[in-house]
C-alpha cells in the first residue's frame, strides 16, 4: 500500500473532507421538486435502466463491493421506506442503496451543492437526488415530495452524517432530527454500513462490505421526539456495532483541538 495519509479533524458534526468549495443553490419555495411526466419517465430510465449497469460495474471493480444481509429488505418490499447510511465515499454512496434495494427505486436526500455544479445539477436531479431547502419557505413542498416517494413505494436514502469522511472506518455521533421523516410517515428503517476490509496475498488491498440491518419500525406507544431518539439509537448502535467489522485504515483520522 502507499503511505497511509493522515487527516486532522475537530468538529465530528461539521468537518468536511470531500466536496470541494461550491457556491451552493438557493432551494426555496419556488424549487420545482415535482416533474412532468416526460420528466419523471426520463428520470426512471436513467436511475434504473441506464446507469444501473454502470454501478454495479463500478463498485465490483472499484471495490469489490458485497452486501451482507440484503435478503432483509425483502420484508418491506411492497412499502416505502427509509435507508440510513454511513458516508464515506463521494461516488460510491450515490449508488450502493440503490444497488441493493434494485429494482425499487432509491432517492438520496442531499445538500444543495450537490445540484449546484452547472451542466450537471439536472443530471444529479434525475439520478434520484432531492435537495435540502435552503429556507423554512421550502420545508412544505420538500416534504410533500418525500411523502409521494414513500406512498409510491420507493426507498429513500439519507446519510445523517450529513458529512463525507473518505474511508472514515467508525461511525460519527449524529443527531436524531433526520429520523422524524419515518416517524411521521410511519415508515421502517434499513441501515446500511459500508466497512472497509482488507484482502489479496498480502491483505494490503481494500474492499467494501455493507452490512444491511433492519427493518427497524417507529414505537408508537411513545411521543413523536422520543420515537425519533429511538430509532437513531437502534440505528446508530447497530453501525457502529457494524463498523467494527473494519480491519484496514486507507486514512488515518486524528482529532486535534489545535485547527
């Protein structure tokens, strides 16, 4: 392997390592979340069709990617429902729930630099990603559409992380507020942790293994916040109970209170 690369953090919850400097959209009321349906068919044949093969190309020859445990979300697979993961790789996690889950299809829930890059917002739109408002202007339409996501039975996917951490091989402390869409939805909940295991003659070379856990449902008995806490807890202890399958370090992380 080459040298191991070494990267200083502070700050767990807002430290970001990946997406370089974007001026980022503005995602308000007026945003057009919903399509045509030109649009929509479009869409369809592009995260499905079109680009499938791609991905499932990429992440064997990249990675030699293996899900453990996708016969799991065969349980919910005529409902919608939501897939929290750990996020670790910039490409690589656009596509690895919708690999997993094909043929139903997967939406990402994602910042809105993500959509920002001119000439390439619209094609990132297609591929199944739905931009955070930049406003409370913007929250209703936001989640009118992930309520139509869910009532059409597709998954949607969501790194609570919020922030890419390249090989990062724990799982960062995150918030429960992203837990509140299947609460009030009454929805079940997949995670996903990609590990990084090491392989070949000299066990020098790298490959991911998701681990795929759930579904996890919402305790009715208890209030909407505590339902949220709940499930960010079942999740959060169950990745990181996955993450130490992790046995290679690409890049080493050191928390240092000096930057």
């Amino acid at each position: 392997m080459k040298e191991q690369r070494i990267i200083y953090y502070k700050d767990e919850l807002n430290d970001e390592f990946s997406i370089p400097k974007i001026e980022s959209r503005i995602i308000d009321e007026k945003y057009k979340y919903e399509h045509n349906f030109l649009w929509n068919i479009c869409s369809y044949i592009l995260q499905n069709v079109i680009s499938m093969p791609i991905k499932v190309l990429y992440q064997k020859i990249r990675f030699r990617l293996k899900y453990v445990g996708k016969e799991k979300l065969k349980e919910c697979k005529n409902q919608g429902y939501f897939i929290y993961a750990n996020h670790t790789q910039p490409f690589a996690d656009t596509f690895i729930p919708s690999v997993a889950n094909y043929p139903k299809r997967n939406f990402l829930i994602v910042n809105p630099v993500n959509i920002s890059l001119k000439g390439t917002g619209t094609l990132v739109e297609m591929l199944g990603a739905i931009p955070i408002p930049s406003n409370v202007a913007g929250m209703k339409n936001f989640l009118t559409t992930i309520k139509k996501k869910i009532e059409k039975k597709s998954s949607i996917t969501i790194y609570p992380e919020a922030h890419i951490w390249p090989y990062y091989t724990k799982i960062r402390p995150f918030k429960a507020v992203s837990f509140k869409y299947p609460v009030q939805l009454k929805t079940p909940v997949y995670c996903m942790t990609n590990t990084y295991q090491s392989y070949g003659k000299r066990h020098d070379k790298i490959k991911i293994v998701t681990y795929i856990d759930g579904p996890f449902y919402p305790n009715m008995k208890l209030s909407p916040k505590e339902q949220q806490q709940e499930l960010r807890d079942k999740v959060y202890n169950q990745m990181v109970e996955r993450s130490k399958n992790s046995n290679i370090e690409h890049i080493k992380y050191i928390k240092s209170n000096k930057l």
